[in-house]
C-alpha cells in the first residue's frame, strides 16, 4: 500500500502495531499503546544541547602538542563518529517513518534523529577548531578505506529495509518487474529486514559510539582535549537515550503483542543477530588496530581498547534477551562510567566558559526613564 | 531496615544512609556496572530474585520481569538480587 502523509482511514491508533499499520494520522499524543517513548522524546527534549555552547579553544592547543601517533588516534576516531552520526542523522527517518504506525513512534523517531543532527554540527565545531582546514579531514571521511569498510555494516539494513519498502509501497506484495529487473516482496521479508534494520541499529549505538566515547575521555583522563570530551559526553548522554528506544523496540517486536509475526521473525532471526554483534565486535577489534598502529596513549592501548569491547558487546547482548559471547566479565575501563553519569554533564554556565552564555540576554524590565534621552 | 542479600550469599543492610540501591551496593565495595544512574540507561540491570523494591524515579530503560535497576530504587522487603 501506497505512503500517505495523513491516512483518511479513522482507526484506532492504540489497536495499530509499531510499524506496517495504518499510516498515522493525527499526531495525538492524549492516549498512547507505548506511552515510553513519550517519556524518551521528553527526555530527549529536556536534554537539549548546542554545540557551540562549549568553548573548545584550548583544545587547539592541547592537540597541536600531541605527538603524531595521538594526532592519528584522535583524528581517526572523529572521523568515525563523523560517519556515524551522519547515517543516523537522516536514516531513522528515511527507513522507519514511512512504515510507522504510532504517532508516540513516529515522533520518537523524528525527535532521536534530530539530535543525531546537533552531534554532526559538534563534529564540525570541534573540527573547525584544531585544524586550519577543516576540509581535509572531512574529505577524507570518504577516502578512508577502514571508514568505509565500517560504513558498509553499518548502512547495509537500513539501504535493504529502504529499497524493500519502496517496492512495497509502489507495487505491493509480489513478484514485479521493474526496468527489466524482477524482483520479489513480501510483507514478512519486510518485517525481517525491519527487524534486523533495529538490531544494527541498536548495535550501532550500543557498541560502535561507545567505543569512540573511550577513546575521546582517554585523552580528556590525562587533562587533554576537554572541550572534545564535555561535547562527546553530551553525546553519550543522548545515545544512552537512543539505544534505550531500539532496546525497547526489539523487546516489544520479540515480546510479540505488538505483532504476533515479528516474535516469529525475533526467533528465526536470532542466529543473525548473534552474527551481527559478533561482526561488528570483531570490527571495532580491527579498527582498534588500526587507531593503535603508530603506538598506544596512556591509559588505551589496543589490547583494553579490545577488551571493552568485548565487554561493552557483552551487556548489550544481555540487554536485549541475548546470550555474552565473549568471556570477559569486568570492565577494563571502569574511568569511563565517570563520564557517562548524566549528574555530571550539567554544569553552571559560569563555570563552564561557555562562550553563548551572555549572548542574547534580554533585560525586560522597562522604565520610564530609559526612554528619557529619546527624542523623535 | 531491610537487608539485601547478593549472589546468594553475602549480605548488606540498607540503613537509609543511602540514595538508592547502587549507592548502597557501592559504598559495600561491590562492584555493579552503571553508565546514567538515572534509570534511562539500564547498564545496572540486576535480577531480583526474591522481595519488593521501589522505584524513586521509574525507569525509562527496558527492564525485564525478574530485573531492576538498582541506581533509581530502594528495598521496600529483604532483597535476594544477583548483580551479573
């Protein structure tokens, strides 16, 4: 069936499943079938940040002093973040939105995918920042064999789950033949790739970022490229948040509810699934490599750096009803839950140097004698 | 004063010195895993394996029957918890 941006059909939303119901069609936000994710958006809203709020100028200094090993390192891992964020920072809405069926859903997924927008500015701003030409580094997010080979995992569900829903919405179930080419669509393999779509996701945002969390509060551990760090943990704020949402969504598509055909999908996809986190630790365990080629910093080197992923891989597993595959069981990098506590990330705007902080301030209080000296 | 006990073996008492569960835990050198410590997260998921607890703050994270956040509750009954 064809995408509408406002379903005639009057259905009852709390009776439509998350996703492949009747398009939404009035945002109403009065009743709710997963009142969470009402709670998410507000939380996300309460969490709202600019990244120009934090003042990174001594980070020029600090990584002008880094030895060129640590120049590659911290590079390297904005980069990737770089591309991460971009593919999150439009693909939630370009897959999911079109097959939603739940305006608490829809606008949960509109709001996750906003902010994935302001990490991308901060990438910029942070950039901006300790290069002279800015340019360079994001050009070579395209040229940078590891990036892309990362890129390829990480866009390769939601690229399948877009181009299947396309056909769908055009041509319906079936067998078409489009421009010479067959190809075959059905609702069930739609829920499939949707299924394994949210779990890459939820990998993406599980594993993937956090790893690149470790690397930038490595450096701001020994006091350097701190502006870096208050923005990337503002960042790891939102993303504890996100993942929070494709966690939830995997456990109401398994849990069956919802839709009693994506707690079938849920057990036959569950080998996948395994293979998914298993590749995608052992690429973070490759590019952990490649960050350490020239050398270790001080408190990460590539043998920890692996080892949290294991861990960090680990306990997102469990989350979602999954079995660990790795043996380790403590985290070797027990510093980075400091920075991960939310309590920490709001500082008073005096103390933090932020440099917006008497931009825009209005005085409304309005006497009569200021306007003494004012002739027309 | 309600006591929780971990693992099944050792146990602790919650004397109300502390915010919340984790704290407790902490404060007893047991080493639980958290990121947010504001119940949005998840990372201190325990199970509960026997007693009651209340939530101070209700979590936003997905939490499992059989689980609860430790960083947003407090033991309401003796506790039985295992801490992975």
């Amino acid at each position: 069936m064809a995408y509408t941006t406002f379903n005639r059909q009057i259905n009852d939303q709390l009776k439509e499943p998350m996703f492949f119901g009747n398009p939404v069609n009035v945002s109403r936000y009065d009743q709710q079938k997963y009142g969470i994710f009402e709670k998410l958006i507000e939380k996300q809203l309460s969490f709202f940040w600019r990244p120009e709020e934090v003042d990174v100028s001594k980070d020029r200094i600090d990584f002008q002093n880094l030895p060129e090993h640590e120049k590659h390192i911290f590079i390297s891992n904005l980069k990737y973040q770089t591309l991460l964020d971009s593919v999150q920072g439009r693909s939630p809405n370009v897959a999911f939105l079109p097959i939603v069926s739940l305006p608490e859903l829809e606008t949960w997924i509109e709001t996750w995918a906003f902010s994935e927008t302001i990490h991308s500015r901060s990438y910029t701003h942070i950039v901006r920042n300790i290069s002279a030409e800015p340019h360079k580094v994001f050009d070579d997010i395209m040229l940078n064999e590891k990036i892309l080979q990362r890129a390829e995992d990480v866009t390769r569900y939601y690229d399948a789950l877009i181009d299947g829903i396309n056909l769908y919405q055009r041509c319906g179930e079936g067998t078409h033949t489009i421009n010479g080419e067959t190809h075959t669509i059905s609702l069930y393999e739609l829920k499939r790739r949707l299924y394994l779509c949210v779990m890459s996701v939820n990998v993406l945002e599980a594993i993937r970022f956090y790893v690149s969390f470790a690397c930038s509060f490595a450096f701001a551990e020994r006091e350097l490229m701190e502006g870096n760090a208050k923005i990337i943990r503002l960042i790891a704020r939102d993303e504890a948040l996100h993942l929070t949402g494709t966690q939830h969504m995997l456990n109401i598509m398994a849990a069956g509810d919802d839709d009693p055909q994506m707690a079938q999908i849920a057990k036959e996809c569950e080998e996948e699934a395994y293979a998914i986190f298993r590749k995608a630790a052992e690429q973070e365990k490759d590019w952990a490599e490649f960050l350490f080629k020239d050398g270790s910093m001080i408190g990460l080197n590539k043998d920890i750096l692996c080892q949290y992923v294991e861990y960090i891989t680990n306990s997102r597993m469990q989350a979602i009803g999954l079995k660990p595959i790795f043996s380790t069981t403590q985290n070797p990098i027990p510093w980075i839950n400091t920075w991960l506590v939310s309590d920490n990330v709001q500082v008073a705007p005096q103390e933090a140097e932020i440099s917006s902080y008497l931009v825009g301030q209005i005085d409304n209080e309005v006497d009569g004698a200021d306007f003494g000296d004012f002739d027309l | 004063m309600p006591s929780v006990r971990l693992n099944q073996h050792s146990a602790i008492e919650f004397d109300g010195t502390d915010a919340n569960l984790l704290c407790a835990l902490e404060r007893h050198q047991q080493q639980v895993n958290f990121h947010c410590r504001e119940g949005y997260c998840g990372a201190c998921r325990c199970k509960l394996l026997s007693g009651e607890v209340r939530y101070l703050t209700e979590p936003l994270a997905f939490v499992r029957s059989g689980e609860f956040l430790p960083c947003c509750s407090i033991p309401l009954t003796d506790i039985s918890i295992e801490v992975p």
